[in-house]
C-alpha cells in the first residue's frame, strides 16, 4: 500500500498513512481544489445522462401517443360507421 497518496490530477500530496486516519487515506484521491472540479465534472455527466434518458423516454411516449390517436380515430370511424349501419 502507498504510504504517500498524491492527488489524481495535479499530483500534490495529500495524504500520509503516518498522520491520517486509514480510511480517510485509503478513500481519498483528490485535493480539495482539485475535488470541487471532479464534482461538479461528474454532476455534469450525470445530468448530461438524465437528460438523455429523459429524451428518450419522452420520445417512445411521443410515438405512443400518436399510435393511440390513430387507432382512436379509426375506432371513432368506425363506431360511426356502426351507427350508421343501425340506423338503416
């Protein structure tokens, strides 16, 4: 295991196994100014990736919506058709 862990991505020294807690150290991988960056990097991904998913989702409730009017339309035709058909 490493005794010294440098950050990720501008490599400053972070943490000691001799005066840190272990589990802090073993969990740590950025420095503070380095660690606001990655969060706010993967909350963009994440969102980037809800979005995505919600347009999707909202495209496939499109496509239903407008097989559902079309079969309504055609129920409703047909329906007036019956009618029709009794009233002779």
């Amino acid at each position: 295991m490493n005794d010294i862990k440098y950050c990720t991505r501008c490599g400053v020294k972070i943490s000691d196994i001799n005066t840190a807690d272990y589990y802090s150290h073993i969990r740590i991988k950025y420095c503070d100014v380095c660690r606001e960056r990655a969060n706010q990097e993967q909350t963009l991904l994440r969102v980037h990736a809800l979005r995505k998913r919600r347009r999707e989702k909202n495209k496939l409730l499109d496509t239903q919506l407008e097989l559902l009017k079309e079969e309504n339309a055609l129920l409703r035709d047909r329906i007036i058709a019956l009618r029709e058909q009794v009233k002779q």
